[in-house]
C-alpha cells in the first residue's frame, strides 16, 4: 500500500512538472532568443501609466525581454525616446500626433486619422498597431458650486464669464498651454481666457486642485473618474470641437521586424479596452489609491492574459 501510494505521488509529482515545463515554454516559444529587448515606455498620467504597465507586464508574461521605463515624460520626451530607439513603444492618441505634431486640424473621425498618422509614422520607423475603442477626450470642469454661482452649463458660458470678468482660476499644465489641440485651439474657437487666471501644474494635478479650492475651473479627461467623486460638472462642448482621442500602442519597427506576431498579441489587449473599462481602472488608481502595477496586474489576470 505505501509502495503504490509512493508510486502515485511520484507520477502526480511528474505530472506537474512536466504541465509546467510544458506552460511556461509555450508563452515563450515563438519568441526568439537574443532578440531585441522591449524597453516600454509611457507617458506620466494615470491612464497612460496603466497603459505602459499593462504591456510591459503582458508581453513580459508572453516571454520577451523587457525593460520597465513607464513614466517616462509627456509627448515632448516619449516622442524623441521612441523615435532615437531609448523606448521602443509607448501608447499614444491619435489625434495628439496629427494636430501636435502633423499640424492637422481637429478630427472626429477616429478610423480616418488612424490611417492618416499611421502611414505618417511609417516613415518615421514607427508602426501603429490596431487602436483601443476608447476615447479619452477632453473636457471642461468647475467645481460646482462655481457651475451655480455663475449659473455655467456651456464651455461658451465659462469663457463669457471670465470676458466679463468673473476671476475664474483655470489650472492648466504646461503641455495643454503648447498643444495644438489645447488651450490655443480652444482659444481659437471661444475666445481668449485671462493669463492671469491660468494657473500651471502638474498634469495629472489639476482635479486635486478643484477639490482643494485651489482652482475654480480646469482641462479634464472624459475617462478620469475623479470628475464624478470630487462633484465637479463637465461643461458642454457646445461648439462640438474637441476631436476623437483614441490610444494605440506604437512600436519601433525593428522591434516588430524581430517580433512579428506583436501586433496580433497587442490587439487581444487593445480590442477589449473601451472608455467604460478604462474609466474604470483609472477609478481603482486614483480614488481607490490602489497602485499602477495592481490595477494592470489584476486586470489583465480577470481577461486570462497572464
């Protein structure tokens, strides 16, 4: 009886390990060796950190060598760093790349300047591979007790208060102030708003500043959660003129070149991101004070990615 019981347990033993061995090689068994290690970059706000933490612990997960450098700076940094190959990807807006750095007007159209930055960045070495259906466009908050004070529903009403001269502090960041589809091209459209109401942070500050009363007003991301825990109320965009924001991984093309079934793994990623599900993971980071790295891991755990 101990002889079979012995016999038993050293064939489940064996079984395991081999169920195992056989797991792990096939995460890993169409990656190949001494390739090129994937340095994952990101930009800095919450969003784009769960972005760049996702695909550098998914791709870790499939089997490639990678390098953690998330956080690493707004457009003006992760741009140069992916094209100069410090980075080799980083999730990125369609329509910052065509407005900021294409100099193309404001579009709604979310397929049709995909394609357009898409065959753009191809000369550039970079591949946009298949977009995420959310879209994290911008919009007006104020706290809402200035909503009521000065009786604001419309974006139009916000920049006709402050013409009349009502001191609305609208905390802004040094990013949107130069950005072709921030503050100048809101301007264009509504009007000027006093210099001496605006006030820079961080970019990721500006909520935590109307909850403090620090500022009145402020740009806001449609998939921030805090709009709705700290009660402000998003302005209407009465002029229709904040175009479509949808984010796709960008990849060196030599990455994709030693790599190529990259862009069918990303798209098992992207394709299941929409504006709801990623509200939600920016809800878990920035009002559940969870961190970046839980909120990715438990994520991709819950859709069988890791």
């Amino acid at each position: 009886m101990k002889k079979t019981v012995k016999v038993l347990l050293i064939t489940v033993l064996a079984f395991a390990m081999t169920a195992s061995i056989v797991g792990c090689s096939s995460k890993s068994a169409n990656v190949p060796k001494n390739g090129p290690t994937i340095i994952v970059g990101s930009k800095t706000f919450t969003e784009a950190l769960l972005l760049g933490e996702m695909t550098y612990l998914y791709l870790q997960h499939l089997g490639y060598p990678v390098q953690d450098k998330t956080g690493l700076g707004e457009l003006d940094v992760i741009r140069p760093a992916l094209l100069s190959g410090q980075v080799s990807c980083y999730w990125e807006y369609n329509n910052t790349v065509a407005m900021t750095v294409m100099n193309l007007p404001a579009s709604t159209d979310s397929n049709a300047v995909f394609q357009e930055v898409k065959a753009f960045d191809a000369k550039n070495g970079i591949d946009w591979l298949d977009q995420a259906p959310l879209n994290d466009t911008y919009g007006y908050m104020v706290r809402a007790d200035i909503a009521q004070k000065y009786n604001l529903k419309t974006m139009s009403d916000l920049f006709k208060a402050v013409g009349n001269g009502a001191p609305i502090r609208f905390c802004s960041n040094q990013e949107y102030d130069n950005r072709a589809d921030g503050f100048p091209y809101v301007m264009k459209n509504y009007g000027p708003y006093p210099k001496k109401l605006i006030i820079d942070a961080a970019t990721n500050i500006g909520y935590e500043a109307l909850k403090n009363n620090q500022a009145d007003a402020g740009v806001a991301f449609t998939t921030d959660a805090r709009v709705k825990a700290y009660n402000l109320v998003i302005l209407q965009d009465d002029k229709n003129i904040f175009p479509v924001y949808n984010p796709s991984p960008l990849f060196r093309q030599d990455i994709i070149e030693a790599y190529p079934q990259i862009p069918d793994q990303m798209k098992k990623l992207s394709s299941i991101l929409d504006t709801a599900t990623m509200m939600d993971l920016n809800e878990k980071v920035d009002i559940g004070k969870q961190s970046v790295a839980q909120v990715a891991a438990d994520f991709l755990t819950s859709k069988g990615l890791i």
